[in-house]
C-alpha cells in the first residue's frame, strides 16, 4: 500500500505535478510532499536508455533530480520532521541485462551549487568498457547535458561486504 501520487488541486499543467508520498513498512513509515525544482530528465535518447546492442538492451528512463521534500519520518513509533531536497529516478523495460553483462553501477549526486550528475555504468562479465555507459550532468537551470562514458572516471577505493547476504 504504498502510494506517490499527484497531490489534490495539482496544477495539470506543470511538467511534473506536486507528489505526496506516503509508505511504511515495519517500524518505518514515510509521510511527504515533493516539489520539483526542475523539469523531468529524459535519460538516454528521448528517454531511452540503452544498456546494450540489442534491440530490448534498453529502457524507458526518466529522473526528477530536485525535488523540495518536507513531511515526517516514523521510527518505532516516533514522528521527525524533515525537510531537503530528494531524487526520484523512473525506469521500465521489458527485457533483462544481457549474458555478458554482471549488473550495473549506478551513481547519483546533488551540487552545492544547484547541479546533478549521474553516471551509469553498466559492469561486463569480461572486465571490458562497456559503449553503451554514460552520464548526465544537469545545470542549476535545469539544463541537462548527456556526458559520454569516456567524461568519467571510476576508481574503486574499496569494499563493503553485506552482513546479511554475505554479497561485496
């Protein structure tokens, strides 16, 4: 049951309408507002993002990067206000990573001076770069600005293990 919705009264004409979002689960319990500062990213080209070289290695793909966020957190039972600025990503597709690919790291990071960046880089069983990794790096004026895979370096400076499914 959980829900994000557009919130009652939106203005139908605003690229991305004010959304509630309300969902618990356990002892935690998230009830917020969310207010796009900026219009929606279309990831990849008009919004499909490829991931490979065959036709269905791809997605539909979409990202609010700013969004005002204010409203309650519940812990245990206990209610805290927050407020700040959150991302929400939207993807969908109808076909999974192919044989030669492991899975993917995905890196998103909001600016002290208004901008995004975010990079995907989708992992290959072989080590080998992957062509189809990219980024994007959206301005404080909402400007968006798709980087190629050779603008960003990774260097993995080390490891976390999960204590509970033993996975690095």
């Amino acid at each position: 049951d959980w829900a994000l919705s557009a919130r009652p009264g939106a203005d139908p004409s605003l690229p991305t309408p004010p959304l509630a979002l309300r969902a618990a689960q356990g002892p935690v319990a998230l009830d917020l507002e969310l207010d796009a500062r900026k219009p929606p990213v279309l990831q990849g080209a008009a919004g499909l993002s490829r991931k490979g070289p065959a036709p269905g290695d791809a997605s539909y793909y979409y990202s609010l990067t700013r969004l005002a966020t204010r409203g309650t957190l519940t812990l245990d039972g206990k209610r805290f206000a927050v407020d700040g600025d959150s991302w929400m990503d939207r993807e969908w597709g109808t076909s999974t990573l192919g044989p030669e690919r492991a899975g993917w790291d995905w890196f998103g990071v909001q600016l002290a001076d208004g901008s995004e960046l975010m990079f995907c880089r989708i992992r290959r069983r072989d080590g080998t770069p992957n062509s189809f990794d990219y980024g994007v790096w959206v301005s404080p004026d909402g400007q968006a600005e798709t980087l190629d895979a050779r603008a960003v370096e990774i260097h993995e400076t080390g490891r976390w293990r999960s204590p509970h499914s033993g996975i690095s």
